[in-house]
C-alpha cells in the first residue's frame, strides 16, 4: 500500500492512461518531471501500476501461483473501481498495437551469475502478436525470462521493505534494550512489589493506595518483559527470505481484515525457528 507521498502519482498513472496516454509517455513525462527524483521510469513499471489489484482496493495473495487467492475490499482504495477496470479494457484494446521504444530493459546490467558475462537480449513474437523478451549467456547456455528478472526485483524491493520495517526495529531494540539491564530492572520491581505489600500488611498504605502502587508496578513488570520477549527474538532470529515474505503476507492479510484481533494475537512469536 503507497504512503501518501505516492498516492497522488498513483491517482495520477491511472488518470493519464484513461485519458489516452500510453506506458511509454507516462514513463516519459515521469522522467522529465524526475518523479519520486526518478529518471528511470519504464513502461513496465507503469503497466505493473495500473494492474496492480491493491489500488482499487483488493489484494490478491500468491499472484504468480497457480492458485492465488482473491480478497475483495480488503483496504481504503486509492482509485475507484469503475476506473481501475476501464484501465484494463484500456489496456487489452491497446495491446494489440502497442510496441515498446525500449527493447531490452535491462541490457548491459546483467551478468551471468555462471561466467560472468554481460547477457545478451531476444525477443520472439507469439502467433497473438504479444512479445516475450530473454537475456542469455550462449557460453553457459542460459536464459531467463525478463518477468522472471522484474518479479525477482520485486521480490527484494519487498523483502527490503519487511526487514526495515520488521527487523530493523527488533535488533534496535535488542541494541537499547539489553537483556541483562532489564531482567535486573524486573528483580527490582517485583521487590519493590514485595515491599508495597509489605507496607500493606504493616497498615503503612491503605487498601486504595495499595491498589495503586501495586498497578503501576504491576504494568511497570509487563512492559519491561514485554522488552524482554523482543530481546529473547533476537537472539534465535534465523529468517530465510521465504520466511520473511511468507510472514509479510499473513501479517499483512490478517491485518487489513482483522485490525483489532491482529494487534492481540499475531506476533513475532508465532514464527517457528529453526
């Protein structure tokens, strides 16, 4: 889901290409205008925009799967529906005639991950007149599907996402939070508990003031092992891509349909570690 510094170019992708204009001249007028200070607007990254479920609202989750699943409604759209699917009648209208000014996108930037070498680009023509585009090592008898390439660049862009936005802020806390300090702090507050009932006992506090002292130190406990439960992640924190994304996902579907119940039951903690 873009933030809000995104969602006026999203509204403004979708309004361009209803209005007529093709991938390549979003692109283009995207990179005179240095957009997000971005000169390297494609037109695949526009029609990726425009097929993009999550921006009328829905989320599709396992996409590229042979069984993907379909959630409706799931957020606040950013384009109406009636928009969105006037885009894709749009779009299989134009693809008949369209043609891409930039034959290989990623021609000279790829090596090949056997010898090394800069792969080299193709293009075949289908019978339906869609074009398909590869880049291929004919030392290592290689080739790769230029989706594949764009997939797997997604792929990191979200896997880059969760770890900042995840991670990044567990092992911050591992850093402030030392294990240590706060297992002596919560030794302290349950001896300070011990000696609030005490006092207690002794007719030091009256019940009321019992009752008080006794909450504070109480929430006091619960959110320093609160801490303590981050810290013990941390150190058994052994994620694998998959588990990541896989994690990203689930969070993010459980999250948008079940706000409040999220935030009581899914956890870090439900992760296995291996």
């Amino acid at each position: 889901m873009p933030d809000l510094a995104t969602k006026d170019i999203i509204v403004r992708v979708f309004n361009l290409y209803y209005e007529g204009n093709s991938y390549q001249t979003i692109a283009n007028l995207f990179n005179k205008e240095e957009i997000l200070g971005k000169t390297n607007w494609y037109d695949s990254a526009i029609m990726r925009i425009l097929e993009n479920e999550i921006y009328k609202g829905d989320f599709v989750h396992g996409k590229r799967t042979k069984e993907p699943v379909y959630y409706s409604d799931v957020v606040e759209p950013i384009v109406s529906k009636e928009l969105w699917e006037s885009c894709q009648v749009q779009q299989k209208k134009n693809s008949r005639s369209y043609k891409r000014t930039l034959t290989y996108i990623f021609l000279q930037k790829l090596c090949c991950p056997k010898c090394n070498r800069i792969l080299g680009g193709k293009a075949t023509t289908k019978k339906n007149g869609n074009s398909y585009y590869y880049y291929y090592c004919n030392d290592c008898k290689l080739t790769i599907k230029e989706t594949e390439i764009e997939h797997f660049i997604d792929d990191i862009n979200e896997y880059d996402s969760v770890v900042n936005q995840t991670l990044l802020p567990m092992i911050k806390t591992k850093i402030e939070n030392p294990k240590e300090e706060i297992q002596k702090e919560i030794s302290n507050q349950n001896q300070k508990l011990e000696r609030i009932k005490k006092a207690y006992v002794n007719g030091t506090f009256t019940l009321v003031e019992y009752d008080e002292e006794r909450k504070i130190v109480e929430t006091t406990i619960t959110e320093l092992e609160n801490r303590l439960n981050e810290c013990e992640v941390c150190e058994v924190l052994q994620f694998t891509p998959d588990d990541i994304l896989i994690k990203r996902d689930i969070d993010y579907i459980n999250k948008l349909l079940y706000p409040k119940e999220y935030q009581n039951t899914f956890t870090l903690k439900e992760i296995r570690y291996e």
